[in-house]
C-alpha cells in the first residue's frame, strides 16, 4: 500500500468516524431540546416552548417534534406556520408509513387552510427593475412568488424592496385572518447621485512589491508545514503497525526492519519538510508584515486663462 492510499484512507476513517459523532451529539441535543419543550408546555409557557421545539426540529425533524410544534404554533395563533407544519408531517408521516400520523396531519393542515392569511406582492412590468429584490419580513422572495397570494401568520409585515442605484422603499402590512391583503411595489426612485469629486485628488499609498511575494511564501510555507506533519503521522503508523505485526521481544523479522526503516525514512522527511515549512512560513509573514509602503502620490488640477494645468507625483 502507497502513502497516498494509506492517507486516503485515513482521512476517510476520520472523516466518518467525526460525521457519526456530530449526528449522534444533534440528536441527542434534540431531544434535550423536545424534553426542555414538553416541560415549558406544562407550565403554560407556550411561547418558550415552540422556540425549543423549532430549535429541536431544525436538529432532528422527527414526527414527534413535528406535532408538538405544530399544536404550539396554533396555540399562538400562527395559522400559516402551523399550517406548514403539520403539512411536513404529513410528509414525513407517509413516507414513514405512519398513516394515522399522516392523516391527522393531514387533516389538521385542511382545517387551518381556511384560516390563513395571505400577501399579494404585485409589481407591475414597468416597475420590475434590474436587480430588484423584494423581501418580506427579511426573507427575499423568489420571482414565483410575486404576484401569487403568500401565505403569513396573522399580524404585521413589513415589505421592503431594494435595487442597485434606486432608494430602498419600505411598507408595513396587517395580515388578517382568512383575507387576502394587496400590496403594491411602486417604482423604486433613483439614488442621490454621488458628489463631485474634489479638484484635488490622490491616490492611495501602493504597497511594497515584498508584500505580495511575503504573503506568497507564508502560504507555502503552511503548506508544506501541514505536509511534513502529514508524513510524520505516516510514520508512526508505519513503525506502530511493522512494531505489532512482525516484532517480539527477541527481535524482529527481516520484513518489520525493512518497514522500520520506511518508517525512519519517512520521519525523516516529515522532520526536514516540516522545518522547512516553518521557515519559509515565518519569512514570508515577516515580508507581509513589515514591508514598507510607498508614499501616495498626489494629482492636482487647476484652471487658468485659456490652459488646464495637471502636476503631482506619479
């Protein structure tokens, strides 16, 4: 087995072996999270309690956690978001095979329907400028939104639209229940225009040409300081592995020398690659660090009979 197979292979073990305790650590986070939810529902703290549960749900959207969000958020009186809930439910439900969970779910999302509110965002062609973006409550929505009915809790809104080169304008909305609310974008005007430069101008100090070069060495440095200490892990798995396959105490086989060796020589390697590396790494941010910048260079203009007169450094 080559080096370059050996550290795949190891980078694929760690890389698992961190994926299976992230998802391990999330899950139990979120039932912690469902727990902590179920409590604050006992105390008649719904508010706090549906923040644990979207907190859970993000984490672990289990079935579970999924109804009790649902029920806290109607208890709020957030029809469209429970609506949306209970919807992922029944989703999640069927495809789990749960069909009473399914049809509950189901059934729960049909009678809140009814109830929804919803915002008409209309802009008409004229209006719809290059790069407009239209946002409801912080969140932009997407062309195939515009124009249809968009479905919100019951409450204030607040609609903004934005475009390069035009003022942002802004409007506050009541969602009510079971209503659809129009809201027209009008066209966005122009920005204030920026001020006239001053008659002098100048330009900025440049940088020394050691900066780039020194940022240039630092990066190779650091790349080959994570290379040398690559090879030593190489190393110590190849002494490790030749030490507990092919030694006893008496000695080791002419095979475990020869892996030893290996081992040696890339240990070797991993200690010159890795001095090296450092090295180059604190020359180069020496260079970044400490180069010095050029003077900026002024330009300046003026008018007289019949002339326009330009001088400065360059």
């Amino acid at each position: 087995m080559n080096v370059r197979t050996l550290g795949a292979i190891v980078a694929c073990v760690l890389a698992a072996g961190s994926a299976r305790a992230d998802d391990g650590s999330q899950a139990a986070l979120a039932e912690k999270l469902f727990r902590t939810g179920r409590a604050l529902l006992a105390e008649g703290k719904v508010r706090e309690a549906c923040e644990s549960f979207r907190e859970s749900k993000q984490l672990d959207p289990t079935p579970g956690t999924l109804v009790n969000l649902g029920s806290c958020l109607e208890a709020l009186g957030r029809t469209a978001s429970a609506w949306a809930v209970y919807r992922e439910l029944a989703a999640r439900a069927t495809k789990r095979g749960q069909t009473a969970r399914a049809e509950h779910a189901s059934q729960k999302a049909a009678e809140l329907e009814p109830q929804i509110p919803t915002l008409e965002i209309r802009i008409p062609a004229p209006h719809r400028i290059d790069g407009l973006v239209v946002e409801c409550d912080g969140i932009v929505l997407g062309s195939a939104a515009l124009g249809t009915r968009v479905p919100v809790d019951p409450g204030g809104h607040q609609i903004v639209a934005r475009a390069p080169g035009r003022k942002a304008w802004t409007a506050s909305v009541d969602a009510v229940a079971s209503r659809s609310t129009p809201v027209d974008v009008p066209l966005l005007a122009p920005s204030p225009s920026d001020p006239p430069a001053s008659a002098a101008t100048s330009r900025p100090g440049s940088s020394s040409p050691l900066r780039p070069f020194g940022i240039g060495l630092t990066l190779v440095g650091g790349a080959a300081t994570v290379t040398g200490l690559v090879f030593g892990g190489l190393a110590k798995m190849t002494n490790d592995d030749a030490t507990r396959e092919t030694c006893v105490p008496a000695g080791c086989t002419a095979e475990g020398v020869a892996r030893i060796r290996r081992a040696d020589d890339l240990a070797t390697v991993s200690t010159v690659v890795t001095v090296s590396g450092l090295s180059l790494a604190a020359v180069g941010a020496a260079l970044w660090l400490l180069a010095p910048t050029r003077p900026a260079g002024g330009t300046r203009m003026s008018v007289g009979p019949g002339a326009v007169l330009v001088g400065g450094t360059f």
